[in-house]
C-alpha cells in the first residue's frame, strides 16, 4: 500500500512540522498570591504610577519647623538674602547703618582665632590676684577635737572620765594577761615548758633549735661516794624537781647511804637530789632535785613514731654536760636484756632503736623527736667492745619508750616502789624447724602458768597480740598486761599447737 505524501510549503522546499502546542503547568494560588504581579498589572514595572500622581496630583510639602528652632537658626526679620554666607569685605554692613562687631578679634580675644597656633602664655587667672580675693574673704573659726569628735555634745568633765575609764579598763586587761600568761600545766602544778626563742641562722624545727628547748630539761648526774662514783643524765618531768633517769647511774647510791647525788643544769647551777624510788627490772629511777619550778619536757607519744623518724639524743655522754647528736629510729619494739646492778635481777624492756650516737655518760638523758617532745629514756647501746660499752657506740643505741618510763615514775613517785605482771616460768629462746620461741625450763608451783596447764618443755609461740620469738620478747610481751588479766597463750607441745588461757601474776 502507498504512503501519502507529506505536506510542502508553497516554494517546493521540504515539508516541515507543525510547531508543538505550549504546555503551561497549572499554578499554585498561593505561590501566585506571593509572588504574582499586583492586580492590574501586567509588565515588569508598575506603570499605574508616575510621579505627582499620589494624593489627588498634588505634592505634599514638610510641616513647618517649631517656632524655637526657627528662632534659633532662622534668618533675621526682614533678610531677604537667600544665600547662606555673607559676601566678602561686607562685614555685616547693612545698608545705611554702622557696621556689626567682628565676632573675634585678634588683638582682644586670640583664643576664638581658628587660625591660631598653640602656644604657651600665662595662665587664665592670674595666681596674684586669687591670693588677693582668698584674703578678702572671712576666715570661719576651726573646730577643736571634741566639736570635731562629738559635735559640741559633750562636756569636757564626761570626756575626762571617759579616758580615765577606758585607762583602768586596759590596766585590769594587762594584769589578766599577765597572770594567765604565768600558769601553766604539768603534772603535780604549774610549769615552765621548755622553750627557747630561734636565732637568725637557725631555722624552727632545725637539730639547733630543738636543742635550745630541750637542754634546760636535760641534767647531768653526778653520784660520787668516797673515791667512787659515776656520770649519767637525767631528765625533769615534773615542775616538783622529779627528774628520770637509769637505775644504773644511781645505782651507787641506793647500795651506799653514804654517796651523794648532784645535778648540774645547762647553766652551770649545781644541786643536790635524793632518790625517790628504783625499778631494776626495767632500768629507770626516780629522783628529786632541790629546785623550784625548774623546765620540763614535753611529753611525746613514741607509738606514731616510725623506722626512719628523726630523732635526737642530749645528754653527757663521757661525762660532756649538754651534748647533743642526731640520727633516726632504726627499729621499734626491740627486746633488750641485760645484766642487773649489783645482783639485781635482770634488766628487759622493750626498746626503741636508733643509730643516734650513744656512749656511757648519755644513760638516763633524753630521746626527742622532731617536734622536741620526749619519747624515749636512753639506756644502753650495743658495741663491739666489753660488756661495759668500753667500746664506744657503734650506731646501735636503745632507750626505753617514754610512755613506758613515764607511767612507771608516776607509780614510783606516789608508792616508791612499781610491780609487773608475771606469768611464773624461766624460759629460754629456742629455733627449730617446727618451732620459734620461749621454751619453758621450769614452770613456778601454783603460779599462773602452772594454773593453766603449761608444763616444761612447752614452747610458748605467741602471747595475746604479739608474736613471741625469744626469752625476752615473752617478757615484754607480759609485762604489756596488767596484773590479774586473762591473756591468751599459744604453745607447741609434742609438733602440736595447742591454745590456753592465763590469768596472770604479779612478780
């Protein structure tokens, strides 16, 4: 089947397409309310409006200006000059009158010249003349202190009694602070705490400083009986002259009513003392100075110490009065024993260790810590000479724990004699490999040990609290109790570890 032919234009050429239709999409009202041509117009621009148009064809002048802004900047009645300066050379001339008054002149007022330089000239008044207008102005009268003070309501006989109150008011404050200032406290009265005030190079809390406050407080001892006789220290503890030191310095005197007890101060002041009550055992005496009020030292609390504490030592070793040396705790709660005086019985305590130098001399002298504060009795030292420590120190010294020393001179002062709680065995250190401890050599008859069950040969292990390792510790372990209390005891009998109750004794 044939195809027609397409259509051509009237000149032969090749036939075209029609074009194609426009397609205008729908438009939204709103958007055409927005951002449509105002109603009746159809351009670009608004062609309803032309200038002069508005408000009936007529144009609107600017209200009048206030009456007072008129004045002010308006021109003068009757000037029809439009222009807004004068023209030059005219000067204000009006016609057939005098000409105005410049409004500056260089020769009467150069400071309105806007053409001026500056320049320095003298001052604007002239200092002469306010001197001449200040004398001619009437001086007031000047008020005195109490029209100054009270405003002229106060009589001068109330003033004077007011001064002399205010005077007796701090005369009666002066006095109260002068007798407070004189009490003190202590253990039987009133007392003077050692104290003294640290010079310029030395440092509060420095070895120096501490020293100064603690000397006073520290005695030398000196016991002498015949030929015989010996040096030691001592510390005051009471402001009574109660003074604490070794039972071995004083030793020579409790065995010769004869011998005769001086105590030397840092000052040079020599007394004479008597002994009041000895404690072997342990190694500390009490003695009594013949001197009122003197220093005393504070009393510290050696359980916060510990190994690596500062401490010093002052005391006359060598028979050197107000010696001092420094060092730190080495060890707590260290057992010591030594021989007793004279066939005492004896010495056990349990030490503080330090490396503070210590020789023969420094006996009963005064172990302080950091702060000044007592904390240890220094007793004895260990050295590789004889048992006398003829050898000299060798950085291990002992003394006995200020507590301790201090709760057994109390007791010596008010009954002069002290007892100890006691367990009732002779025991000896023993090391096996099953056990470590006291080993029990003879139990007493009807003492408190025997009471309990402990028999010989049973090694004692721990006693309440503490571990026991050797004879010594088991002591100082005991002596840690109060007579009549019930203590655990732990033991090995036989490889067995058995647990018994003890009442204890005293000794």
């Amino acid at each position: 089947m044939s195809q027609p032919n397409p259509p051509q234009d009237s000149a032969g050429a090749e036939p075209r397409l029609a074009p194609r239709p426009l397609d205008r999409p729908p438009v939204d009202p709103a958007e055409a309310g927005a951002f449509g041509r105002p109603h009746g117009v159809d351009g670009a621009f608004d062609k309803l409006y032309t200038p002069g148009t508005r408000n009936g064809d007529k144009i609107v002048a600017a209200p009048p200006a206030p009456e007072s802004l008129a004045e002010a900047f308006g021109r003068p009645p009757g000037a029809e000059d439009v222009r807004l300066q004068r023209p030059a050379g005219d000067n204000g001339r009006q016609p057939g009158g005098d000409p105005e008054p410049p409004l500056w002149s260089r020769m009467t007022d150069p400071w309105r010249d806007p053409g001026s330089a500056a320049v320095l000239s003298r001052p604007a008044l002239d200092p002469d003349d306010e001197d001449d207008e200040d004398a001619d102005r009437p001086r007031s009268a000047q008020l005195s202190l109490p029209e100054l003070l009270f405003g002229r309501r106060v009589k001068p006989v109330a003033l004077g009694l007011l001064g002399v109150v205010c005077l007796l008011i701090g005369a009666v404050g002066g006095l109260i602070g002068w007798w407070l200032g004189g009490a003190g406290d202590s253990l039987t009265g009133s007392a003077t705490i050692s104290e003294a005030e640290a010079g310029k190079e030395r440092a509060p809390g420095s070895i120096a400083d501490i020293a100064q406050r603690v000397a006073p407080a520290v005695i030398s001892i000196e016991v002498k009986s015949g030929q015989s006789g010996s040096v030691g220290s001592g510390v005051m503890i009471d402001p009574q002259g109660y003074a604490i030191t070794n039972n071995h310095v004083i030793s020579l005197a409790t065995s010769d009513p004869q011998a005769k007890i001086t105590a030397v101060f840092t000052d040079g002041t020599r007394t004479e003392a008597r002994v009041v009550g000895t404690d072997p055992k342990t190694d500390l005496a009490v003695i009594k100075v013949a001197v009122s009020n003197p220093t005393v030292l504070q009393i510290g609390d050696p359980a916060g110490l510990e190994p690596g504490d500062s401490v010093i030592a002052v005391g006359s070793p060598l028979g050197l009065e107000n010696t001092v040396t420094s060092g730190i705790v080495s060890a707590l709660h260290r057992p010591v024993t030594a021989a007793g005086e004279n066939g005492e019985p004896p010495v056990t305590y349990d030490a503080i260790q330090t490396d503070a130098p210590i020789n023969r001399g420094n006996s009963g002298g005064a172990l302080v810590d950091s702060t000044g504060a007592l904390v240890g009795i220094n007793s004895s030292i260990r050295t590789d000479g004889g048992a006398d420590g003829s050898g000299g120190s060798i950085g291990i010294g002992f003394a006995i724990p200020a507590d301790d020393a201090i709760k057994i001179a109390r007791t010596l002062i008010s009954s002069g004699q002290v007892k100890h709680a006691d367990i009732g065995v002779n025991a000896a250190s023993v090391a096996a490999e099953t056990s470590e401890g006291a080993q029990v050599l003879n139990v007493a008859d009807g003492g408190p040990a025997a009471r309990a069950g402990i028999a010989e040969g049973d090694v004692i292990t721990k006693l309440g609290d503490r571990l026991v390792r050797n004879a010594a510790e088991l002591t100082v372990a005991v002596r840690q109790h109060e007579i009549g209390e019930t203590v655990p005891v732990q033991l090995v009998r036989q490889g067995r570890t058995l647990m018994v109750d003890v009442t204890l004794g005293s000794d």
